[in-house]
C-alpha cells in the first residue's frame, strides 16, 4: 500500500517571523494532513523541542488521539483536535488552509 502526502514545511526565516507568543504557543516546521496506522484521519505536526510546551502539549490532546513518530520526530494528532491546535499554533490555520486545495 502506498500512501501520497503533501507536506507543508516552513521556512526558518517565516519562523522568526511569527515568534513565539506566550507560554502555550509554538510554530509548526511541518504540517500535513495524514492517518495514523489505525486508519484515523488527523494531521502529522512538527515543531522545536521545549519541554514545558510538549507537557502542556500532551495535557491538552489525550494520549488515545495523538501519537509520536521518533522516527520522524513527528506528532500524529486526530482531527477532532483542530481547534486546539490551532490555540497552540499561530501558523497551523494558514497551513491547513494552505493544504486544502491539495485535497
């Protein structure tokens, strides 16, 4: 079985740019839309390490909707947490939004 995905990776630069806006914010380097190995729609997340922000992370998306790929070093996160997502990351609409016409 072979799986296509259109990922959306963002530039240091960009970045910079956006910032970090309070404790509970951090910026995407990937995001792009994908199914984890039970078939669940969600999306495929990455972001800088900060350990305060992982914990907050996990607290916010219950262990039963998200899943890390060490390999990758990726979050897998069910789509139901969409909106949380974007309460956490400033650039997670404008890529999602981004990816929509890929879809």
């Amino acid at each position: 079985m072979y799986l296509t995905v259109i990922g959306i990776f963002i530039t240091e630069a960009s970045q910079r740019n956006a910032g970090r806006q309070g404790d509970r914010m951090a910026n995407l380097r990937v995001c792009y839309r994908g199914g984890n190995s039970e078939g669940e729609t969600g999306y495929w997340l990455g972001f800088d390490y900060d350990p305060k922000f992982v914990e907050e992370f996990k607290q916010l998306i219950p262990h039963t909707h998200r899943r890390w790929d060490s390999e990758n070093k990726v979050w897998w996160v069910s789509i139901e947490y969409d909106s949380t997502l974007q309460n956490l990351f400033p650039n997670y609409y404008a890529l999602v939004h981004q990816q929509g016409s890929f879809f």
